[in-house]
C-alpha cells in the first residue's frame, strides 16, 4: 500500500514527500457507556490509513485518493470547502487547526487505507488522525496529543454532520502496541492496560448488514438513559449520569419510569462494572473472565438494550457454540461486527462452521478481519 501511495504521489507531484499513518481501532468492551458518563475500552489495530504529504508553498491543498481513485483541489478558507466527502474530512481538519490559531499552508498529498469501510472500526477517524498528526508535525504546531483528538472530533462534527464521541479519534492517536485503553468519557482520564492473548486470536466476523433503525434507535436510548437520571436525581442529586448511579438506585425507581427505560437502564450500569471487571482480570492476564464479560455484553445489548439483530445474535450463538472464549457485538449495533476472543486450536472450526452456516441462514457470507492491537498515529520512516 505504501508503495502504491508513493508511487501515485511521484506520478502527480513529481517529488516525494513524508510519510504518516494512524489506526482503525476496535472496542473490547463498553458500549454505549460514553453518553452515559462512564469508561470504554479501546485499542487501535494493525489497519489504518497512510498519507504521503508535502508543503507545495501555495495556499491551496491538492489531495488524491488513491483508494477511490478521485483528485480534489481546495483553498483553506470556509467558503473553500470541498464537494467529495472524502476531502471534507482533510479539509475539517485543515480548518479546525486553523481554528485554533494553527498557521498551515497548502500541500500536496495521496492516501489510501486498509481498514474496512463501514465494519465499525473507525476509517474516518484513522484519516482524521493521519492529517491532524501530520499537519501538527510538518508545521510544527505543537499541539498535544489530546487536542489532536478534538481536532479530529470537531472535523466530524463541524464538516460531515456526525455528532460522535472522542472515542475513535482518542484511540487512533494514543493506541499503543500490546495495550488496550480505558478512557473515562466524563473526565478523559486514560490509564493503558496490557493486551497480549498468548495463544488466541482477536477475530471479528462482519456481517455485511446495516439496519436503518440505528440513528432514531440510539436517540432514543439516550433518552431513555435521560430520563432514568432525572428520576433518580429526585433522590439523589448528586446523579448527573448513569455512571454515578446503582442498581439500588435504580430499583428505588423501578415503579416511576416504563419497563424499557429501566432496562435500558440497567444494561449501561452494568456495562459500566464489565468495563472495570475487564480491567481487573487482564492485570492478572485472566482472558476467560474476559471472555465471559464480552458474553454478558452481548446479551445486555441484544435483550435489554435491544441493539443487536438477528445476524449478530446468530453469529454470537455460532462463536457459543464453538467454544469461543468471548463473542459479542462490536459498536452501535443493528449490524456491523462481532468481536470475537478465540483460542488458537479453536480457530479453523470457528471460522468454518461461521462461514458454512451464516451463508446457509442469510444467504451471503460473513466477512473476517484478524486484528492485532498496535500502535497510534506516527511517522513512518
């Protein structure tokens, strides 16, 4: 890939330039949890997105995808903004440096990435990560990695109308070889754990389906959520998210809120004590109790928080049934993957019996990504 970026890169500018990359990411555990005050558990993978950049000393950027095989030359202004969404995400991140009193210039730059498009690992934050890490760097902006993040955050908020949290940037930019991290999305506070399954593989089984309820579906879980905290802050006013609330607290109000707020309720406390749990048996490398946490979160989203879908319950029934130390479904929900703990001799049956009998049921395979958990945004040299 990264010949084939430079290669391009030679042919329309002619000179050579630097070389960045940034991650995909995964989430082992801690769905849903960020609105909610609580902790996620991120990693970034051995996929990602490389650019090739250099300053062209004009006030124009003039980038190339080399995966969609498109050109887009734009200014740095507001007005200048791009029509192919692809370069909207360069030029948000050009424009929220600039935001922040970042002096850039034009350049010119290809890219491509080897993360799988719309399988929830996070390809926009990984280009976002690759262009905030290398602006910052080229022009020597010292801007911290944090704010890196924010920048990257801001870019899909401001210029691709998806109103996110700092999760993927976050993992993109801080991932770190051999270890997962455990971000508290109320303080950003982030601690690295160690990750290394000796002896297992990290599998995720894409489904190739995305339902449509997922946009008015998770509006209206944060809703609920919402309201559960509002009934237990007549309580307790101390409660401003459901990470400060128990299961005490919520039972005492089991009676004032409807049977699906309560549950929705209850899988997010929950969540948020497997997110901890998870924690506590990898410092003792306990990857069976990690296993059984990763079950337990399937089943919370499937039949409390009522996100899962038909697919992603049968592929976790598949990994259940094969043995597979943990299963559960990765991201939003209503498609997408399973993530997947899977011991090594396990490995060939699983991956079989998932493909032989998803195919069967839907009619169309599955799609399979190792993942090894790897380092953050960088220069490569």
């Amino acid at each position: 890939m990264r010949q084939k970026i430079r290669n391009k890169f030679q042919e329309l500018f002619a000179s050579e330039g630097s070389v960045y990359t940034s991650p995909g990411r995964i989430n082992l555990i801690g769905e849903h949890t960020d609105y909610n005050g609580g902790f996620v558990f991120p990693g970034a993978i051995d996929k990602g997105m490389i650019a090739e950049i250099k300053k062209n000393g004009t006030d124009k950027v003039r980038a190339f995808s080399v995966d969609l095989n498109d050109y887009a030359e734009f200014g740095l202004t507001e007005a200048d903004a791009p029509k192919a969404s692809w370069a909207k995400y360069i030029f948000g991140v050009c424009r929220e440096i600039i935001k922040r009193g970042g002096e850039i210039s034009g350049f010119d730059t290809a890219f491509a990435g080897d993360v799988p498009l719309g399988a929830g690992m996070s390809s926009s934050a990984a280009l976002e990560s690759t262009y905030a890490f290398a602006l910052n760097d080229m022009y020597s902006l010292n801007i911290d990695k944090f704010e890196l993040a924010k920048i990257g955050q801001a870019t899909e908020h401001n210029y691709c109308g998806v109103n996110c949290g700092i999760m993927d940037q976050f993992a993109s930019i801080f991932g770190k070889k051999g270890s997962l991290i455990r971000l508290d999305c109320r303080s950003l506070e982030y601690k690295y754990f160690p990750f290394h399954p000796t002896g297992y593989k990290l599998v995720l089984l894409d489904s190739v389906v995305k339902h449509e309820l997922a946009s008015s579906a998770y509006n209206k879980r944060r809703i609920s959520c919402e309201t559960v905290v509002a009934a237990i802050r007549r309580n307790h006013p101390e409660v401003e998210f459901l990470r400060d609330a128990t299961m005490e607290m919520l039972n005492a109000v089991k009676a004032d809120v409807t049977s699906e707020d309560y549950m929705r309720a209850e899988y997010v406390i929950e969540e948020i004590q497997r997110v901890l749990d998870v924690c506590d048996a990898l410092e003792k490398d306990d990857y069976e109790t990690v296993g059984k946490k990763m079950y337990e979160t399937h089943h919370g989203m499937s039949k409390l928080y009522e996100v899962s879908c038909e697919e992603l319950d049968f592929l976790n029934d598949v990994a259940k049934k094969c043995g597979v130390t943990g299963s559960r479904v990765m991201g939003g929900g209503f498609g997408g993957c399973t993530i997947n703990l899977v011991k090594e001799d396990k490995y060939d049956a699983f991956v079989k019996e998932a493909f032989d009998s998803y195919t069967a049921k839907f009619g169309h395979e599955p799609k399979l990504y190792n993942v090894v958990i790897s380092d953050g945004a960088r220069k490569l040299k």
